[in-house]
C-alpha cells in the first residue's frame, strides 16, 4: 500500500456472447488422468487385471480392467490422495496409495506377485515422491491438515495458506505471496473472476467446505491463467465421503467468539451432494493499530453447495454455488496523543464496512475416449464492498460503496497424441462496476459531495498448451496464452510459457526450469475525471478528483500488468530411513511492469488500486513435508527469504499529483529499486500433527517473520534498516474422540501473546498489530438424517 501523502466505458457485453457461443474446448485444471501398466514378475504385461481407485477421504471410486498389453487408463480424476487396488487371478491384490495433482498424468507400473496360499494386504500412507510431469511448484493441503492445524477451519483465516506455502503472509489484513496479493480463486478448476485487488477482507471460501486446497505457486503452464503471485484450486466437500450424514461444529472462545455450521450430505452411484450453512462472529476482527482492542468486533454468515452428477459413465455434471455475507468494524487508536495518531490519526474515526459474495459455477466434463475429456463451464460472480463511516467522524467522514459483476465462462479439451498432452481452451468474463464515493468534512476544509459512477469491461483469453513427454524421465513444456482487454481502451498480450522437467536415474532427483510471461487485466476505475474521464462522467464526478488533487493526488487511467517469470527448482526424495520425505527447493525471480498495488486517498481508509512503474521479486523457497512418521504423525517446513522491490513512480490508478523534477518535489521518486512495504526478507513456518492414543491428536505450529519493511513510525525508537521488528508465534491445538461420533478439541494461537507492530499503512484502521492470543473450545458432532 502506498500512502500518497508524498468514460463511461465501452458495453462489450458482445466479448461474454462470443465466450459462450464460440465452440472451444481446455482441460479443467483440477482433474487429471491415470496410466499405468500391470504386469507379471518376467515383466510380461497381464491383460485383464481389475483396477480400482478410492479417494482416501471419500466414497469417490472408479474402474477398469487391462487390455492386451496390460495397459489401463482412468480419466477425470480429482485431485488429492487415492489408492489404487489390482486383482487378477493367481496373483495377490496389491495395493498402492499415491498423490494426483491438477493437470498431470501419472503412468505407474504395477507387480503382481504370484499368489500364495495365504496373503495379506496392507495398506501405508501415501509416500511422496519427485513429479517429473510438472515444472510447476505446488503445495497439497487436505481438510485433515484444515481440521487439526490451529486455528485454520476458522472462517475467515488464512492459516491452511500461510502455514503450508513459502512466501505466504498477512500483513494489514491482507494475504501476500510471492510479493503481490493479486491472488487467483479456482474452486473445481473454475475460476471465479476478481479484479478488485485489496478491497475485500472476508475469505473467499470457509476452510470447513474445503476437501483438498492446491496452492501453485507460480511457472504456470497456460492452461492456468494470469495472477502470478499464486493460484488457490479449491476441491471442495462433495458429499462422496457422506452416507445420509450431517456434522454440527460448535465453538467458543476469548473475545467472544464462535465459528459454527452445520452441514450435511449424501450420496448415490450416480449423484452426490454436499450442502453448509454457517455463522461466525468476534470482538476480536482485523489487526488493530495498537495492542489494545477497541471497535473491533466482525461477523459473517455463509452459505455452500456442491451437486455432482455422473449421468453417464462419459458425461459428468456440476454445480458449486456459494453466498456469503460479512461485517466488519474498523478498529481505532482511542489516545489521539499516540505517536501512530501523530502520523495517522484514527482516535476519532468510527468507520465499519459491510462486505457480500456470490458465486456459481456450472461444469459439464464429457470424456469422449480415454485420451479426450472436453469441459464447458459457465460462471457467475457478485463480490460488493461498503465502507461506511459515522457522518461525525473528524476530520472527514468518508464512505465508499462499490459492486461488482461478473459473468463468463470457460471451456477446455485436453487430448492425448502420441507422447503429447495437449490443452487448448477460452476463457471469458464481461464485467459491470458500479462505484459511490462520497464524504462529509467536518473540518470545513472541502465541500462535501456524493459521487455515484459505473464502468463495464471484457476479457478474453486463448491458450494452447503441449505436454510432451520423449522418455520417462523427461517433460517438455510449451504453451501461449493470448489475452484481450476491452474497456474504454484496449490491450493484447501474447505470452509465451517454456518449462522442463528432468528426473536423475538412481536417485531419482527432479529439477525443474521455467521461463513465462504473464498478463492481469486492470482493475476498474470509475471515480476519475478530466481529460481521462469516461463517457458518463459529470461536472459533480469531478469532486472526487478534485478531492484528491486537494491531498496531492489525482487519478490515471490504470493499464494491465504485465510480469516475466524465470525459475528453477529441484525435488528431493530422501532414500533410506527417511524414504517417503520429500525436500523442494525453488528459486523465482519475477520481473513487473505496472506492478497492480492499492493506496489512499490521504487518510481515507479506503483503498484505491494503483500501478506501479516496475517491481522485482526474487526469493528462495523451500518446502519439507514427511510420511506419517512411525504412524504417530507428520512434519511441515515452509521457509522463504524474499527481496521484493519497486521502482520508478505511481503510474495509474491515484497517482501523486505535482511536480516531480527535483528531490525537494512532492511527488519525485529517486532513481533505482527500494523495498515493498510488504518485503518480508525471511518467512518460516514448522509444524507438526501428531497422532495420539486413544484417537487423540495434537498439533503445533511455530512462526517466524524477520519483519515488514514500512520505514520508520516512531523517531524516537527507529528500526534497524527500516525494517519493522521481527514477530514470531506459537500456535497449539489438542483434540479428541469422544465417542464415534462426536469430537471435541482446544485451541491456542499465539500462546505468549507477544504483540508486534507488523504494518504502518493507512489501511483499514492505519497502524497493524498481530494478532492477540485467543482461545477457543470446538465441538463436532455427526449424526444421521
């Protein structure tokens, strides 16, 4: 966030109508396929095996038998942790676990032994192992790791997110990756499209409705789209784990607070359902400019439904439709004689903001042969933010409501050619904004006003992408995604993407290169006026602008960004006692031109998207995840030291208004890269989920963050190299069974309560505080129906 104290535009709904209508067809990211060949201890293949897949957490199963030479395909698998079972006669039924991931295609080969007179079958957790078929970094989260992690099934937490994945962060209120926050939401590989970044605070999914969370971070191939910073494939609850059941959570805790719902599914052979209602509320809400908390209470309610309909062994149906609703007032410093009130001053503010989304996605997979799955799915999205302030608030009473509409949809065909996996599919939204910025000084120091404005825009975007794999031991990436932005001005983009996977015999070491151009569209602007000014602006529009150029700023037409990816990393899979531990090391560095920011218009509170001349985002990553350990539990690392950079001047969106030739001009910028304000140089967390006698479980979490680079917020006791003090956290949580069916657990997050100054932007309440300790009981209890 940058604090700045130093047209109508054109309907294309037609953009949406030539997405629907144009007969395209690309591969929905989070299903993939299965090969594998089955053969005899001579190696020679066995024709009719029977194969069987089941989900690890649910119902979900599918079948096939060997053909001649012993080979067998399953297509339209979703992601996450399976076992695969093969019986043929006068053999013994092995069975084997393993991970899927989005957009891959395992070939695995398959011993049979010949059978014995007596045989037993046992079943290990999944053993991770190095992927060859992808070059991009990618982290796994199951809703066991959402369950038992502290604090994470909360509703608006990010901690499935920032205790699993490097270089992932909160800092004012806000999820950071990679050095950006333009963040990307799939649920069922769907996209659900938001171009407003950093206005919004409530979560975009409850943990509670996530089946499996896969986080990409990054060298995407272009089937994937464009927010660099990190993609979010949400596999939500289907109903497949669910036999006529319902479960009730029930929590309590310090502040008041309680995380609740209730949901319930069911399932059939063909049809499977998963619905949830939930609720929650805190006088404990957003990060708090100082240690204490006033004002700060927040609440929410939600709503979640997944349908799936096999109607066919070829054709599969889905429906996902979420709504949620969520409150939040905006903390304060009541001392004005503090030193943050000395720079923002927030004692007299009494602002809160009210929050809506709403999301349906409709999915039709068609598998046309085992090598050729085609999917079509339109989509909708509402997503609204209203800020609103008490009309006393001094010095200036502002409000802010903004709504915004969109409506599209995707389509796919993922077929396979020899030793090639080709994707090619559209991807479309049109887009509708409707803005009011209005505000009262009471101070007399500007005329009030009330603003209302609007802006419509379109995207369009095209991929072809090739997966070619010449051996078993090497993956050739290619792909290019085009991308067109259709507003009050237009933008194309061409970028192309190039990645290799190469695995080491022996020791089975995976590295990794990617080289990859990205385009985001721009967010809408509707407040802006003058010479840039839409086709429905007015003479009383230009009070917003002329407000801002009273505070040294103004408004400029904000373009896309445009970011050039270079990465290289490396699988390591431990051999020997500490098989089934899996070490990936990954080094990116992203380059930025009108790199997508927010700021304020003086002390507003209220977030404005900006550009930003260039950026530079360079890191080392590192991930550590184990086996279940001796079956008592499983270890997770998450390390990333991080330089993230600037340069140059605010280019779109509010810029700096004024003079800036000289050091001694407000808006001048020195030459060359300075810090982020969210530059976070080292960022760790370890955990730990133990399993307990008795059904019992524990786990812990330990965080560490060597601090934000804000500049310095108090003269009198400065940080060293304009870094913001470095805060760590531990975080506990404690369960178990009580009975089959009920299940209750304790947890603690940040148990010394040790209070750090984590940001100094004027965002929602100006100065942030982490999070206090809080404390809360949880209750689960499943049930039939």
């Amino acid at each position: 966030m940058h604090a700045l104290a130093r047209k109508h535009l054109k309907p294309i709904g037609f953009l949406l109508l030539v997405c629907l209508l144009q007969p395209s067809t690309a591969r929905a990211t989070v299903f993939s396929q299965l090969q594998g060949v089955v053969h005899d201890p001579q190696h020679r293949p066995l024709p009719g095996a029977h194969i069987t897949l089941s989900a690890s957490h649910s119902a979900f199963t599918q079948s096939a038998d060997t053909n001649a030479e012993g080979a067998f395909t399953l297509t339209s698998i979703p992601l996450g942790d399976y076992t695969v079972t093969i019986s043929h006669a006068g053999f013994d039924t092995l069975q084997q676990p393993f991970t899927v991931l989005s957009g891959t295609s395992p070939v695995l080969h398959f011993e049979l032994q010949l059978g014995k007179v007596a045989q037993t079958v046992t079943v290990v957790a999944p053993i991770q192992a190095a992927n060859v078929g992808t070059v991009t970094p990618t982290t796994l989260v199951d809703r066991t790791d959402i369950a038992e992690t502290p604090g994470a099934d909360r509703t608006n937490s990010m901690a499935m997110i920032t205790d699993y994945v490097p270089g992932a962060c909160m800092t004012h209120d806000m999820l950071h990756m990679r050095g950006g926050h333009q963040l990307d939401w799939q649920i069922d590989g769907v996209e659900i499209p938001n171009t407003n970044i950093a206005s919004n605070l409530a979560a975009q999914i409850d943990p509670k409705d996530i089946d499996y969370l896969e986080v990409q971070r990054g060298s995407y191939t272009s089937d994937i789209g464009d927010r660099t910073y990190g993609v979010f494939n949400v596999v939500p609850r289907s109903g497949f784990e669910r036999d006529r059941q319902a479960e009730l959570v029930l929590s309590a805790g310090n502040f008041l607070q309680t995380n609740d719902q209730v949901n319930l599914g069911d399932h059939t052979a063909k049809f499977a359902w998963y619905a949830s209602l939930s609720g929650n509320r805190s006088d404990y809400g957003l990060a708090p400019p100082i240690a204490q908390i006033f004002h700060d209470a927040a609440n929410g309610y939600g709503g979640f439904a997944s349908l799936i309909y096999n109607r066919t062994p070829k054709d599969q149906l889905r429906l996902i439709s979420l709504a949620r609703g969520d409150y939040f007032q905006i903390p304060y410093d009541p001392n004005a004689g503090d030193f943050e009130n000395q720079q923002y001053n927030s004692s007299s503010l009494r602002d809160s903001q009210h929050e809506s989304d709403v999301a349906d996605a409709f999915s039709w997979l068609h598998t046309f042969n085992p090598s050729t799955v085609v999917q079509v799915s339109p989509f909708y999205h509402y997503n609204s933010v209203d800020y609103q302030a008490n009309p006393n608030d001094n010095p200036v009473s502002t409000a802010y409501d903004r709504a915004s509409t969109y409506a599209g949809a995707q389509a796919s065909i993922d077929t396979e050619v020899a030793r090639n996996t080709i994707q090619a599919g559209i991807y479309s939204f049109g887009q509708h904004d409707n803005d009011l910025f209005a505000a009262i000084f009471n101070d007399g120091s500007f005329s009030n006003f009330a603003n209302p404005a609007s802006a419509s825009a379109g995207v369009i975007e095209e991929y072809v992408s090739d997966n070619f794999k010449p051996t078993s031991w090497l993956t050739l990436i290619a792909g290019l995604r085009l991308a067109h932005f259709q507003s009050s001005f237009s933008e194309n983009e061409i970028d192309p993407r190039f990645g290799i996977a190469l695995r080491v015999p022996k020791i089975d070491w995976v590295f990794r290169a990617f080289y990859g151009r990205f385009y985001q569209p721009p967010p809408l602007l509707a407040v802006q006026c003058g010479a840039s000014a839409t086709a429905s602006a007015t003479p009383a529009n230009c009070a917003v602008e002329s407000y801002a150029v009273n505070t040294g700023a103004s408004f400029a037409q904000l373009h896309g960004e445009r970011d050039e990816e270079h990465q290289f990393g490396v699988q390591i899979p431990l051999p020997g006692p500490a098989r089934g531990w899996l070490i990936d090391i990954d080094n990116f560095k992203t380059r930025a031109d009108n790199f997508l920011d927010h700021s304020n218009i003086g002390e507003s509170s209220i977030y404005f998207p900006v550009t930003v001349q260039g950026a530079l985002i360079r890191a080392w990553e590192l991930t550590l995840r184990s086996p279940r350990i001796a079956h008592f539990g499983q270890a997770h690392l998450a390390y990333s030291n991080q330089i993230g950079e600037q340069t140059g001047a605010i280019t779109g969106g509010l810029i700096c208004y004024g003079p800036s030739q000289l050091p001694t001009d407000p808006c001048y910028v020195a030459p060359g890269y300075s810090p982020l304000d969210h530059d976070q140089r080292d960022t760790l967390n370890l955990g730990f989920n133990a399993t307990l006698p008795g059904h019992a479980y524990a786990s812990a979490n330990y965080y560490f963050g060597s601090g934000f680079h804000n500049g310095d917020p108090d003269p009198a006791t400065p940080y060293p190299n304009q870094y913001l003090p470095c805060n760590t956290t531990v975080d506990l949580a404690a369960g178990k069974a009580i009975t089959e069916n009920i299940t209750a657990s304790f947890t603690a997050t940040n148990v010394a309560n040790r209070r750090t100054l984590l940001d100094n932007s004027l965002t929602f309440g100006g100065f942030h505080y982490n999070d206090p300790r809080q404390l809360y009981a949880e209750l689960r209890y499943r049930f039939k129906f």
